[in-house]
C-alpha cells in the first residue's frame, strides 16, 4: 500500500469544517486501501457467498454519495449508472465483469460523485438545511454524520479486504 497521503482532519475548528474534514478523511482511506492493486485484486470478492470486493466499494460509496447529496440533500433524481433502466436492484457489487475500462471508470464516477457532494455542501447555507426522502427529512448535518459513519463502516471492510489480498494493514 502507498505512504499515507491523507490529510489530516484539523483538531479544532467549527462544525462544519470538522464534519466536511472528516468525510474526506474517510474517502482518503478508501482511496489509499485500494492503492496498487490491479484489476483483479479490486474484484476479489471477500468470502463466499459474500459480493463484497474493493472496486464494489468503491461503486457503493459512488451511490451513496449520489443518493445521499445529489438526490437527498440538492433534490435530483439522478439514477445510478450501473442498475439498469426499470431495476431496482442495485448493482454495486456487481463487479465479475469489469476490465480495466470498467474499474477505472468505477473510480472516476466515485471522484466526480465527491466532487459534486462536495459542490452541494459548499453551496449550502447551514448544516441545518434539509433534503427529503418522501415526507422524511434530513439535515445537512445529519448527512454529513452519516456519510462519515457509512466509510468508516465501509473502510472497515476495505482494511480485511486489503489485509487479505497482500498483507498491508495501514492505519
């Protein structure tokens, strides 16, 4: 695995910046524990029957990010790339058959999915603005809480994956 490139989040700073530094702390560790590997390495799947690999985290955190920003909080109905059109499975961690292509695409979807939650949490006005799903609604705040609870669940898993495929540990 690479040196650990992640930024620290700061120690002391209002609630936004903590709760934004945080979430991009947990991408960072997302992005580091996939680091090196190759396409087949990003696939492996956990333990059977388990559909959980790398590249399908990388997918889910792309959806996540999607449906929780784009969709929850700015009020889109974008649709996943990868579920087809009338299904509503989701399609995430169906990764057998991705090439190269296929997982670097995985990965550029994920950064332009960051990138643009990161977008609406900038043009938000307080962390007390709210998004719904149906008649429920959610803070920014409260997204931004899960978001970070969602990696770090999710890091958990990519530290075993990573563990198990060369050894590295990380932090």
């Amino acid at each position: 695995m690479n040196e650990d490139r992640r930024t620290q989040p700061p120690r002391t700073a209002d609630e936004r910046t903590t709760l934004t530094a945080m979430l991009q702390f947990q991408r960072d560790t997302l992005e580091m524990k996939c680091a090196g590997l190759t396409v087949e390495q990003l696939k492996r799947r956990a333990i059977a029957p388990s559909g959980l690999s790398l590249v399908g985290l990388v997918r889910h955190a792309a959806e996540v990010e999607r449906g929780w920003f784009r969709n929850v909080v700015h009020g889109e109905r974008s649709r996943s790339p990868w579920t087809p059109p009338g299904s509503t499975d989701w399609a995430d961690f169906d990764v057998d058959d991705l090439d190269e292509d296929g997982v670097a695409e995985a990965f550029a979807v994920w950064r332009d999915e960051c990138a643009r939650a990161r977008a609406v949490v900038d043009a938000a006005d307080s962390l007390d603005d709210r998004g719904h799903v149906g008649e429920e609604a959610y803070s920014l705040r409260y997204v931004l809480a899960h978001m970070i609870e969602e990696y770090a669940r999710h890091n958990g898993h990519a530290d075993l994956l990573r563990e198990r495929l060369d050894g590295a540990t990380g932090e």
